[in-house]
C-alpha cells in the first residue's frame, strides 16, 4: 500500500477512465491529445505519467507516452529557470530528482508529437496535526470511546485558513465512507446516512439564571445528538486558525450536575493552558474535531490528511462527484482523460501539488485509551481511573 499522496489521486481518477465516460464511434481522425498525470509532493524524487486520449474506438489501457521533453521551471518575479527535466524509466513513469520549495509556483512544459501543452501550480506549506487532550477524558479515562470525544488540531503557520482532504486507507484500498465533526466540512459528497454523537444537555432555572445541565440516559432524546453524514470516500474541510468547538461529552460546569466531578476538570484547564481548553457559556471548548471511518464499515489502517493546491482540490472534488456512482469505490491505477476539470493547456489532466500527513490508523483505539490513562496517572497519582 503506497504511502503517498498519488494513493488518493491515483485512487480518485482512475475510475473516471472506466466508469464515466461512454464512447460513440464516429470514425472520425481528430487528434490525439496528451494527458497529464503529475502531482508535486513534498519528497526527494517526482514522478509524471504521460498518455495519449484514446480515439472513439480504442479499447484497453490508453497509450504510454516514452518519448517527449518534459521540463519543470520555478517561477518568480516574473522569472523562471528551469530546474530539472524529466526522464522515462522502463516502466512508463517520469521521474525527476527534485524536492519542491513550500510556497513556490512552478510550470511544466511538455513538448511532443508537434504538440506543446504547458501548467502551473504552487507547492503548499507544510501543516500540522497533533491530538489536543480532552479535559474530560484526562479525568475520566474510563469514557474514552473512538469518535465521542474529538480532540484533533490542524495549525499551519503560512495561512489563517486552508482547504484539506482527509481519507482512510484499509486493506481493500481507499475506505469509502468517512465522517467528520468539522464545523466547516464541506457536504458536496453526501450520502446521506451517517453517524451522530451526543451533546445531551438540558437548560436549568435556578434563581432566575440559566443553566446547562447534563441530561441522564433516561431523558435522552433524538435532538440531543449530533448528526454528521457519510461523506464519499474523502473529507473537505477549511481549517482556519483558532478554530474551535465544544467538546460534545455533555459536560457543563456548574455545580447541578452530577456526572463528573467538575472540579478535577477546571484544575486541568487552569493548569494546562497549552492544551487549548477553557470555558464558555458553561461548557468546555477547544480546538477539536475529529475525522472517523464507520464503526460498522471497513477497519482503517492508515488516515491520510492532505494539503492540495487550489489546482488539485479542484480536479479532485470534480473527479470524485464523476465517479460517486460507481460500483468500486478505489480509483487507483488509470487516470482521467474526461474529467470536465483541467488546469493543462493544451491538453487534459493535472499538474498539482501537496503535502501530506500520514497517521497509522490500525491500533486508534488502544492508543488513545493508553494516552489518557498516562496523563491522568501524572495528573492524578494518588487515584484510579
């Protein structure tokens, strides 16, 4: 399984070769033109794919280009020297020895067949991703559960806000369903159906003051959940500084509740400002959210996050409501010659760019379990969890 963020490119297009496009013979001669298949990563080496668009009867793999000139040029200041060229291996893939400058635009010029197309695109910065301790689950480890408690942050320092795209990998390929708290996921991949996760809190009047008060099982009803649909096989999202949420344990701090001990967790606000965590309106908040395969779908090895150009995003967002129908949910070997999106002039296809963060997924559950039962044994020698 590839560790790059050509798993979700690749995985995405190749479906709209075979499952989207229908041709009509009409014995014409038009032209072949070239496709495109090159995403810039934050690595070392640089791969490309070249193709030739299949004519109105051409059945099987669409035709390898081995022979062209293939050169990628930095930009600037109204500027540009090249910085390396492309060679064909014999295995049909580019490769060029070159490790890409964050905040850098770069043009690819290819030259073949009497035909010169041409693309540009800008490397993204770098990003951040850690987990962010959940107050309450530092205090009672025991609630640990997958998905109930978000507590992931995502800070960049180029940017107040950035796109990003989150997807699953397990051992059939690309996960096809995923869910996400994020306050700003964007539901154009909808299906519909989806998870939910309890806020249960209820309003109290105690001398003419309002108060939030923890609900018990027993008053539980559907509106005291929140529902977050499955999403196409990836996730959306705008992160922008200093986001933040309420953790959706329903935990208020006030002294009418009777579930958790509030006092263990304003000493661990108060003592961990790093953590994020402060309170508002009675109830805990912080920089959270988290990205979850369904607990009842395929386990998850790997989570991938990743920072796309504006090029990429948007050949990717196009490419995966083409194939939102389709029966097979991982796009992986063939890219797209018919996506209605293209940034290449001259011909079809992508040139983009990202970076990616790559988090191994198999083992979440006891790894977070473990996580907070460290921490509360720091924080609380002299207890049990």
């Amino acid at each position: 399984m590839k560790r790059s963020i050509n798993t979700l490119f690749l995985a995405i297009t190749g479906l709209l070769v075979c499952s989207c496009v229908e041709y009509i013979s009409l014995n014409t001669e038009d032209p072949r033109e070239v496709v495109i298949n090159c995403v810039l990563r934050d690595t070392t080496e640089q791969t490309l794919e070249l193709y030739w668009t299949a004519q109105n009867d051409d059945a099987g793999p669409l035709e390898q280009i081995r022979q062209a000139n293939v050169n990628l040029l930095r930009l600037g200041a109204g500027s540009e020297q090249e910085v390396g060229a492309f060679t064909c291996g014999a295995d049909g893939v580019w490769r060029l020895s070159y490790r890409p400058e964050a905040g850098t635009s770069y043009r690819l010029n290819v030259a073949v067949g009497g035909q010169t197309v041409t693309a540009e695109t800008q490397m993204p910065h770098g990003f951040h991703v850690q987990t962010v301790p959940n107050p309450i689950l530092i205090a009672f480890p025991h609630y640990v559960s997958r998905h109930r408690y978000p507590s992931r942050q995502i800070t960049a320092d180029d940017a107040d806000a950035i796109p990003l795209l989150a997807w699953f990998m397990g051992e059939k390929g690309l996960v096809p369903r995923v869910v996400s708290s994020h306050e700003r996921t964007d539901f154009f991949n909808s299906l519909g159906e989806g998870d939910r996760f309890l806020l249960g809190v209820t309003e109290y009047e105690y001398n003419g003051t309002i108060y939030l008060v923890d609900k018990s099982p027993g008053q539980l009803e559907e509106s005291d959940y929140i529902k977050r649909p499955y999403l196409d096989r990836i996730a959306l999202f705008i992160q922008e500084k200093g986001y933040e949420n309420n953790y959706y344990h329903p935990s208020v701090l006030t002294g009418f509740s009777s579930s958790i001990d509030h006092g263990y967790i304003r000493t661990l606000i108060s003592r961990h400002p790093e953590y994020g965590a402060y309170e508002k309106g009675w109830m805990v908040w912080g920089p959270n959210f988290d990205i979850w395969p369904p607990a009842d779908g395929e386990s998850a090895l790997e989570l991938h996050i990743q920072r796309p150009s504006k090029e990429l995003l948007a050949y990717l967002k196009d490419a995966v409501t083409l194939t939102a129908k389709t029966d097979n949910a991982d796009f992986t070997q063939v890219f797209s010659q018919k996506s209605s999106y293209s940034n290449i002039r001259g011909g079809r296809g992508i040139f983009g760019a990202a970076t990616e963060y790559v988090e191994d997924y198999s083992d979440y559950d006891e790894r977070m379990t473990a996580f907070y039962q460290n921490i509360f044994s720091d924080e609380f020698p002299t207890r049990e969890p």
